[in-house]
C-alpha cells in the first residue's frame, strides 16, 4: 500500500477527473444504500397492507433509481478508465526517460529482461489498481459502512448481535491481506527470471541453433518455467481459500438475523420488512469484505510492481555531471591523458580490469589497442566518453577531467563504434543520419563510401531507403559493422573510438576502411581496439594491453623488436616466417639510414 501511496504525484494531472469520478461513485453507493429501504416499505407499507399503490410508486421509484444508477456508474467507469491510462502512460514515459538517463554501470546491474517487464507490465499494474480503487475499490468500502450504519439504523438489537461476525471477519481478512504482498513480490521475481531467459533466447536464438544447443536451453527455460508455475499455483491456492471463508461468515450471518429476526417478529418487536432489509443490509455488508479481499491480490501486485518501479525512479546515474561542469570547447583538438587509472566494474573486489594505466594520446593521433580477451581494452576507450568513472586516478580531455566536463559537450566530440552492433528500425539512411538528422543526402553518402558500406547499399532493392528490420536481421555483420562505421564518421568527431568494429569484415575491406579513415579523421584523435594485427600495424602507435596493464607501446616495428607479447600476438596470427621476413625488412631499413 505505501509503495503504491509513493505514486500518487502521477494521479496529480488527473485529479478533477478522479475527483468527478468519486463523486459519481458516491451516489451511486446512495442510490443502492436507498433500494433495501424501498424494498422494506413494500413488504410493509404496500403487500401488508394490501396498498396496491404504495406498490407501483415504490417501484417505480426504484426503477428510475437504478436507471439513474447506470448512466452515474457509466460516467465513473469512462473517467477511471481515461485516469488510470492516463497514469500508466506517464510512467511509461517517466521510466523510459530515466532508462535514458542512467550510466553504463547502473544498466550493466539491470538486466534487459527486467526492464522490459518494469516498462512494460509494471505501469499496467499500477493502471489496474487506479482504475479498480476509483470503482469497485472506493464502492464497496462505501457500502460496507453505509450498510453497518443502515442495520442500527433498521434495528440496534440485530445490529449488536452481528458485532462479533464483523470483528472475526475483519480478522480473516487482515490474515490474507498481511499474507500477499510477499507472495506477490516473489512470483514477480520467478517472472522476472523467466522474462530474462525468454529474451536471451530470442535474441540469441541463431546461437543457439547453431551450437544445437535447443535442448538445453528448453530445460533451462522448462526449470524457470516451472519454478514460476509453482510459485503461482501456491498465490492462487492461498487465494482460493478466501472466498469459501468469507462465505462461510456471510451464511452464518444470515442464519443468524433470520432466526433472531424471528424470534423477535413473532413477539412483534420487528417487521418483516424489516428483516427483508436487515438481511440486505447485512449482505451488502458482507459482500463488498469479500469484494475488498478479492480485490487485494490487485493491491498486492500493485504494491509490488510500484515498489519495482520506483527502484527505477529513484536510481541515480553512477555518472553524474558536475554542477560546476564546463564545456569542452568546439576547436579543440584534444588532447587524451589517462593519469594513473584503475577500474573495476560496480565496485567489484579482486584484481581490477584496469590497473594503474598511464598513457598520453596526441591530438591527431591514430592509436591501436591490442590485446587478448579480456586485457581491458574496451573498458580502457569506455572511459574517455565517461560511460564509467574510474576507480582511481583521473582521464583528462583537452587538460580537463572529464568529470568537471559537461557530458553533453563531450559526447558531440566524440564518435563510437561499439563491438555490438546496433542499428534500429528504419531505413539504411535514417541509421546513418541517427547521430545528424540534419545531414544532407551527399553527407550520407559520402560517409557511407569512407565506411565501405556505399557499394553494397546501393545494390539493395531500395538503396538507401532499404528497410532494417529488427536488429539488422536482414543485413549481414558486415554490412551492419559498416554501417554504423558509416554513423560515426558523418558526426565529424574530434575524436573517434573504434571498438573492435570491424570484426565481421574481411581483410581486404578493412584496409580500404582504414584507408579512408585515414583521409577523413586527418587532424583528428583515433582509438582502434583490435585484435588484429592486420588492424594495429598501420597506426601512429600501438598500446599493447595484458590483464588490464599498458605493457608496451611502440610502432609497429619497435613492438617487433621489444615486446615478446606484441611478438606472441604477431606470431599467432601472421606466423612465424612473417616475423623473421619483418625483422629482416626492419634491420635492411635500419642499414639504409646509416
């Protein structure tokens, strides 16, 4: 309930209209609170007396009250609908745009599949119960003291003598309602481990079919499956037994006023009518208690998902701008200092993935980062646009660190190429414009052709107006790579991080990429992570990493000569003959010089 209650700013721009919807709600309880007070007059003033026209008045006052009754409970149920839509809609919107906010290290603790259940199905839950608690959810609280007060009202001794009844009632339903919220929390976290194997899977189904791996990954998802499956069975067991309880109390009651009322009608203490109204009274009592219970699973998902949601809200970005923050001015060529930096990610004990990196990158520089899996390569070009802050020590941009930066200004300076390749949904030209919509068509192309990529777009169907459908599915790694090559360069960034980008294209394409490269990113600041020595050996430098150290850097010839793991490396992918056939080319140039 407080979860849900934390929320309420949401309900802010809709309040005149859940206003309106209450009040709708509050004569629609009147008008039913008024039927078995007509009904009494019936069997009293009309069928006892034998007063055919107390009959016909009674009912047809009875009737343009329930007509009446429909077109106030039509009213409220338009307007909860509009607020309660209307709310799931700005937080949908809320947490979209706080998704958006966050740093690399806050969505690497947020898995995909818990995120599209917090954007997707966690609003609609907290729709539901807006739109319950401005119907049925007010309604039958309404009824339930309006009827108490009708029944002392109608007769105290009655009324007294159900006291009891309602108090262990109450009981029974403060037992489940305690019970549900937890239940509810934890089947949201059997769905939300089953929504992140769903997504895994479907997106890395091609994987799994090409490692024949169906099998396995059918267990896995049966295990979360079933594990889901049971946690439901056990909420809704527990839940089935509510019903059978509260009617259990509703029945003795109504035995209990029919045999009370009796007793007291022979010895004409009480009218029929009377008890004909008692017992509604009674029910219309009962009833909404058992309504209210049915209704707490809605409050106890509700509870949960809002708990969920604002663990999103209230997140704050692990990356946060300074309030002091500068710009980085538009003509600079910055200059790239990484001053004693370690790294781990999200605080992780054990051995960092950077540790103590000491590097200075010239403006206008080409520099190549070479190393094995996992020697931090990536993390180390991640830290120049501040998707993390380091650990320890400081990465300086221009002479500044880019903490005191604003982060807007030192993203516009910077183009990326991830190892994941993402393109989104649109045509070739709208992925190559995303980072410039206001580029012009022989801008595109003319990124297009520094990227390699302008060749194969224009024998596509439709060239550049070629549809990419979900992830790229229709393009090949290639020519995806290619293309969001083609998205950075047309940026024109001062500085421009290739983060192992061009591992589907083929030898001979990415030398023609580099080509271009060189021609477009003259004057400009380069970082190529590679593991290709092909793609090192023509940059200004090369930055040899192993287990998150800088262990060598040197051109590509002063790497041969002194580094035994450049050597290694050389060695393992262009064999060992290449590296004697260079060592010898390097020792002739070196005896033409003298």
């Amino acid at each position: 309930m407080e979860q849900v209650l934390k929320l309420l700013p949401f309900l802010k721009p809709y309040w005149k209209k859940a206003l309106l919807s209450l009040v709708l709600l509050f004569i629609v309880v009147a008008m039913d609170l008024a039927i078995p007070r007509l009904v009494q007059r019936i069997i009293d003033q009309g069928i006892a007396r034998q007063d055919l026209r107390v009959v016909w008045q009674t009912f047809l006052v009875m009737l343009g009250l329930s007509a009446l009754n429909t077109l106030f409970a039509v009213g409220n149920n338009n307007l909860s609908v509009q607020v309660g839509e209307g709310v799931a809609r700005d937080l949908r919107r809320a947490l979209f745009r706080r998704v958006q906010t966050l740093s690399f290290g806050n969505l690497d603790r947020l898995q995909t599949g818990q995120l599209m259940v917090r954007l997707a199905n966690d609003p609609n839950v907290v729709q539901r119960v807006v739109q319950v608690t401005l119907r049925i959810g007010t309604r039958a609280p309404l009824m339930m003291i309006g009827s108490i007060i009708l029944m002392f009202r109608t007769d105290l001794r009655l009324a007294l003598g159900m006291v009891p009844l309602l108090v262990v009632t109450s009981g029974v339903i403060a037992f489940f309602v305690l019970r549900m919220e937890p239940l509810f929390l934890t089947m949201q976290q059997k769905l939300d481990r089953l929504n992140n194997v769903l997504q895994e899977n479907i997106a890395g189904v091609r994987v799994v079919k090409a490692f024949v791996q169906a099998s396995r990954e059918a267990e896995r998802f049966e295990r979360v499956n079933e594990e889901f499956t049971q946690r439901n069975i056990r909420v809704m067991e527990f839940m089935a037994t509510m019903g059978p309880s509260l009617s259990l109390c509703m029945n003795i009651g109504i035995v209990a006023v029919v045999w009370a009322g009796g007793l007291q009608a022979i010895r004409g203490q009480v009218t029929t009518g009377q008890i004909a109204a008692f017992v509604n009274y009674l029910q219309s009592t009962m009833g909404p208690l058992m309504i209210m219970v049915n209704l707490a699973n809605v409050w106890a998902a509700a509870s949960a998902s809002a708990k969920r949601i604002r663990e999103v809200l209230e997140m704050e970005p692990e990356v946060r701008e300074a309030p002091d923050a500068s710009p980085l001015p538009p003509t600079a060529q910055p200059r790239i200092v990484f001053d004693r930096v370690t790294f781990s990610y999200n605080g992780t004990v054990g051995t960092p993935v950077l540790q103590d990196v000491n590097l200075a990158i010239e403006p206008g520089e080409t520099v190549a980062i070479l190393g094995t899996t996992g020697a931090g390569k990536s993390t180390l070009v991640q830290l120049v646009p501040r998707f993390y802050d380091p650990s320890e020590g400081r990465v300086l941009v221009d002479g500044l660190d880019v903490r005191r930066l604003q982060q807007d200004s030192l993203l516009a300076r910077v183009g990326i190429v991830p190892q994941e390749t993402v393109l989104f949904s649109g045509t070739i030209r709208d992925n190559i414009r995303y980072g410039r919509p206001e580029a012009t068509d022989e801008e595109v192309v003319a990124a297009a052709k520094a990227a390699q990529a302008h060749d194969f777009i224009v024998q596509l169907p439709h060239g550049y107006d070629t549809h990419v459908e979900e992830r790229g599915v229709n393009l090949s790694g290639g020519q995806k790579q290619r293309i969001a090559i083609a998205r950075a360069l047309l940026t024109r960034p001062a500085i421009l991080i290739l983060d192992d980008c061009t591992s589907s294209v083929d030898v001979e394409t990415e030398a023609r990429i580099q080509g271009a490269l060189r021609e477009w990113m003259r004057d400009r600041t380069c970082l190529m992570v590679t593991q290709r020595v092909s793609t090192a050996r023509n940059a200004d430098r090369i930055i040899v990493m192993d287990r998150g150290r800088v262990v060598a850097v040197g051109t590509h010839q002063e790497l041969l000569r002194s580094s035994p793991i450049y050597q290694e490396i050389y060695a393992s992918q262009m064999g060992n003959g290449l590296l004697e056939e260079d060592s010898r080319n390097d020792e002739a140039r070196l005896q033409s010089r003298r």
